[in-house]
C-alpha cells in the first residue's frame, strides 16, 4: 500500500495507541495538539519520522486522512473542520455527545465524498471478532439472549471523563463498545431501559466508582443485558459476553485467559492503562489498517459512520432513560408499531440451547497466538 500521509491529532492514551499502529503500516505521520503535548509525543518518535504542526492549517495542509484522538466533546469541530478540509476522518468512538452532531459529521462527509470510520476497535479484538463470525454463522442459532459486561477503572487520569457534559459518561463512554456490539448481533433496539449509581461528576478522584445496567430490547424481540464499571484504581480489567439463541451458547471471559493485560503507551498518568490482548496482531492496527485500505479505494472498513450514529443513539437512550428512570422507545411507538416480539420466546428458546456449549476463550476461533496491544 502506497504511503498514507495521516494527520493524528491528540496526543493521549489512545493516540499513543494509534501512533505505533500507523508507523507499523508505513504512514508518514504529523501531530497537532493546541498545547505542547504533541510536540512532546512526535519528539518521542522523531526517529521514525514523526514531526509536529504548529497549527490544525498545517496538519491538514500535509495528511490525506486524518485521525481524531480528542476528547469526545471535541470531536464533531475537529471532524468537522478535517471533512470540510476534504480528508478522510478516522475518529474515536463515541462519534459525538448528540446524534444532530453525527449525522451533520456523516453528510458532511458524503458532501465532501470522504470517508468518516467510527474507531470502534472492539469490532476488531479477535475474540469478540471471531464470536461475530460464529453468530453471523449461525453458531447459536437466532441470538435471543445476549450479556456484555465491561470493568476497568474510573479514568481518573482526565478530569473530563468524569463530566458527563464532556464524556457523556459511563454508559456513553465505556459501555457503547457493547451496545455496538448487541445491535452488530441481535439487530436494531426498538427499547432502551438503563440504571447509572455512583459517582456521576466532575472532578473525580482516586477511590471513585461507577457503575451502569442497561437492558437493550431489539426489534427481533431478543434481549441484550450491558453491564458497565468504572472501579478502584486496583480494579482488573475485565471484560465478558454470554451469546444464547436455539442451536447453542457462544461465551467468553477475558478473567479465565491470559488474552487480556494492562499497559501504557509510552508514558502514561498514574492509574492510566489501555487494556491489551496477547492474540494476534494489535487490534488497532488492524482497524487502521482497514481504514487506510478503504481511504486508497479498497474496500469498505467492518464499521460504518451510521454503525456510529446507530450506537450513539443507543447510548444517548440508555443515558436518557438512567436521567429519567423510565424506559425509552428508540422507535417512537408501541410493540406493534414496532415489531417487537414477546422476549420471553427468546428466553425459553436459549434455555433450550444444545448442551454442547461452544466457548470463544483464547482466540480458539481466532488467529495464530502473537502479541496485541489495546
């Protein structure tokens, strides 16, 4: 692949995730960051031919794509004043704090004839990629009962991610990765229903904890249950789903591998980790690679820009719902308008499920062992 000149803008955790990744694909890479912190992270790779811009005009004037690595509150300007630039825009997930501000980031992107990727890299962990495949296979049959959960600790380490106004918080922030996930296996959620308890503001300190429940029902009629933790600074990073339908289950628990570790790129603030895999290759540079296959005309990346406003949306519900207390009809209307089925058909098909139960642990679906980093 001929060399991708990328803007990466920020110069945080998951830029210093992203950077690696792109220097590994042959990318000629140029950071900007209003304060010294991008100077300081291309410093760190000058040898690799990293450089800083002294201004958001001269990175644009240099990449062909750029890669939003903001804080979320950010991302729809900085996307926004990229796509209007012409450039192809990779950005972190959520897209942006409302679904308005994604879907005026989408058109401008088609406007513009650009492409806009949602980096969900969740899509891109082998094993939560493999058990896409299995599903999509119909290794379980029609899913009918789905549960995520999702546990690191409180990102203590930014103080905007404990701002809702900023972060959207945990339900927007942390649990969307499974949201994207229970819509990519069970389709669209007709009803969103959500609990948050903890601490829910800014400033947080060390010692904060978070936790949220979230009860999707899809238009199918199967039901997907999220569970969601910001914990102690000690707390494990963790990570789990149970896949249920007819034919079988489908079930992974990163806590019973040694698929998942903690690291930091580069330097890193005190208590500040990004969870990692020892399967395959680095699942960011798997979706960077996709992303930078399709910005040179191949083929179209697993995730879309509406697969991004799609889980905006579903966190921007379960975020409403846990403010009112109330359930909330992403449809607008009853089960009939809807379609919605009785879930409870789903659930006694998945007590149902063959005994053979079928596990997705270690990558056993994936590819050969290696080192990945998250």
């Amino acid at each position: 692949m001929p060399e991708l000149a990328v803007g990466l803008i920020g110069a945080g955790g998951i830029a210093r995730a992203h950077l690696p990744a792109w220097l590994e694909l042959g990318a000629r890479v140029t950071v900007f960051t209003p304060d010294d912190s991008g100077g300081k992270l291309a410093a760190e790779y000058a040898q690799q031919g990293v450089r800083a811009a002294s201004s958001l005009g001269e990175l644009l004037d240099e990449a062909e794509a750029v890669d939003v690595c903001t804080p979320t509150h950010t991302h729809r300007e900085v996307a926004l004043t990229a796509l209007r630039a012409g450039r192809h825009v990779a950005c972190e997930k959520p897209l942006a704090l409302t679904v308005e501000d994604v879907e005026e980031m989408i058109a401008e992107a088609e406007r513009a004839g650009v492409l806009l990727f949602p980096a969900h890299v969740v899509r891109y962990f082998p094993e939560y990629a493999a058990m896409a495949d299995a599903v999509a296979g119909g290794a379980v049959g029609e899913p009918a009962v789905l549960r995520f959960t999702r546990t690191g600790t409180y990102p203590v380490w930014s103080p905007w991610f404990a701002d809702p106004s900023l972060s959207g918080g945990l339900l927007v922030d942390q649990m969307i990765h499974d949201f994207d996930f229970a819509r990519l296996l069970a389709g669209e959620v007709a009803r969103v229903h959500a609990h948050v308890r903890g601490h829910q503001e800014a400033p947080a300190l060390a010692g904060c904890v978070a936790a949220g429940t979230a009860v999707l029902t899809h238009a199918s009629g199967a039901v997907s249950h999220v569970h969601g933790v910001w914990g102690l600074p000690d707390t494990q990073f963790r990570t789990t789903f149970r896949i249920a339908g007819r034919r079988g289950v489908l079930h992974h628990d990163s806590a019973q591998t040694k698929a998942f570790r903690v690291i930091s790129q580069g330097r890193a603030t005190e208590g500040e980790g990004i969870p990692a895999t020892n399967l395959t290759e680095s699942p960011f540079l798997t979706e960077l690679r996709e992303f930078a296959r399709a910005v040179r005309g191949g083929p179209a990346p697993r995730v879309s820009a509406r697969d991004g406003l799609a889980a905006v949306r579903i966190a921007l519900a379960a975020a409403e719902s846990a403010h009112t207390g109330r359930a909330v009809d992403m449809a607008g209307g009853n089960d009939e308008a809807t379609g919605v089925r009785e879930p409870r058909k789903h659930q006694e098909a998945a007590q149902e499920a063959v005994p053979g139960i079928r596990a997705v642990q270690e990558g056993q679906q994936a590819h050969e062992t290696g080192e990945v980093t998250r």
